[in-house]
C-alpha cells in the first residue's frame, strides 16, 4: 500500500487520461472526521466546496456510499448531479437506479432489524452511552462512548446477542466502534459501486473509504480502479492510503485543479 502523494504525478497522469472519472467516495471517516455520535459529524466547508467543484465537472461523476439512511446522508450535500448510495447500498439515488432482485429482498428482512433494534435498545438501556440507531434497512449498534467498566458487558451481550439470533438471516459486521446489523442478502457496498461503474462503462473509477465495508467496494472495482484507503493499513486491498479526512479533502482539492 503506498501513499498517494508520492505517486500524484503517475497517479495523475492516468486520471488525465480519462475522459469521465467515477469518483466513488464512502462518508464517515472520509469525507468527515468521525465525532462522538454520527449526529455529531461535521462536513467542513472547504470539503463541500472540493465535492461542489467536482460535481460540476463535467468530467467527473461523484457517488457517495454510506452506511447511513439515505434521507440522513443526503442531508449533508447539496450537490446536484451526485448519486448516493445508503443503508450501504439498499438505498439508491440517482437517475434510473433500480436494485436488483436479491437486494430488494432486504426490504422484506427490514421488519426483522427493527425486531432486534427493539431487543437491542431493551437490553443496552442500563449500558451508558451505547446507542443503537435503526436505519430502517440496517441497524448500528456504536459502541464509542460505551466506558471501560460496561465494555465486558457491552462485549458479553452482543456474543450472547449474535448466538440467540444465529438462526435470523441477518448479518453482523464490526467496523470502527459499531456493529452493523444488515439483512443477509449478497448486497453490499461494493455491488453498489459496481452498479453505478456499469452507468459509466469507460470511466476511471475513483475509490475511496476507511472501514470495513469500503474493502468490498475496493475488491469489486480493483482491477480497474484507483483505490485509497483513509488510513494505512496492511489488510487492505487498497493500493493507496491517504492519511485522514483532511488528507481526502487535498486530494479532492487537487482533483478539482487538475
Ligand atoms: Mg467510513
């Protein structure tokens, strides 16, 4: 994994030579510094002015993949031509998006995230500061602001938690400080990615994401993509890191003047 600026002129030079470019970018702790609790997130002014810069170019195409709900991420942008992608990709915006089959069968399984969200918030009430946010789609349980003393019990339930309802067709993912309840359908971040790369056949898809999720987008387009972690990282399929949210919001800016 190397870090990009070394690299911008090579790096550089093959984003030149595209005509359209397909700048895929995930949100929380890459666009925005992750803060206390996901309403605490703040999206600075100079990375909304990059991604407004971007979104008027016409050689460019901005898709934006979030685990969030739809109605919460796009509530950050104001952007005119961009996607977005929520839920992790069970949500799409865009012209002429429609999910395939198997992930509309998620829509079905909605019923049961809010079924454990509900047994969730119940039995992590006597835990401080753990919080469970239900995205209709998806559940997070974040687990940042949990401290040390409830952490064993924190850890404790969600084993007992993931045993009790192995049998529900639900899928736990940890990323960074959460976990992520999501229907177990083969849909994910990356399958989002791919369906918005197959919009745009000859573009030079652009990736960028810091947590676990992003890797199914960075191994779905790595063959033709230019992929960045935020955050180096030895696990990663990524073949470039940038160093944090500010560093994404440079490489944005140099997109922007290139
Ligand atoms: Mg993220």
């Amino acid at each position: 994994m190397k870090y990009v600026w070394p690299d911008w002129p090579m790096l550089r030079r093959k984003i030149l030579s595209k005509r359209i470019k397909l700048l895929i970018l995930d949100f929380d702790g890459t666009l925005t510094a992750i803060a206390e609790t996901p309403h605490d997130v703040v999206l600075e002014a100079r990375t909304k002015e990059a991604l407004a810069c971007l979104d008027r170019s016409p050689s460019y195409q901005l898709a934006i993949i979030s685990g969030r709900s739809l109605k919460d991420l796009t509530s950050y942008f104001h952007l005119k031509k961009t996607f977005f992608a929520g839920n992790h990709g069970f949500e799409l915006k865009g012209k002429k998006f429609s999910l395939p089959l198997r992930a509309r069968k998620a829509k079905k399984l909605a019923a049961l995230v809010w079924l454990l969200g509900e047994k969730l918030k119940e039995d992590f009430s006597k835990v401080p500061g753990a919080l469970i946010e239900d995205k209709n789609y998806t559940l997070s349980l974040h687990y940042r602001n949990i401290s040390r003393e409830y952490f064993p019990f924190f850890k404790q339930e969600v084993e007992r938690f993931k045993k009790q309802y192995a049998h529900w067709p639900l899928i736990w993912k940890e990323g960074k400080k959460v976990w992520d309840v999501r229907p177990r359908v083969k849909w994910d971040k990356g399958d989002a990615a791919l369906c918005f790369a197959k919009k745009f056949p000859g573009a030079l898809p652009i990736v960028i994401g810091d947590d676990v999720t992003d890797e199914d987008m960075f191994r779905g387009l790595k063959h033709r993509a230019i992929t960045i972690r935020v955050g180096r990282s030895r696990r990663s399929s990524a073949d470039h890191y940038l160093k944090s949210p500010r560093d994404v919001r440079k490489f944005l800016e140099a997109l922007c003047h290139s």
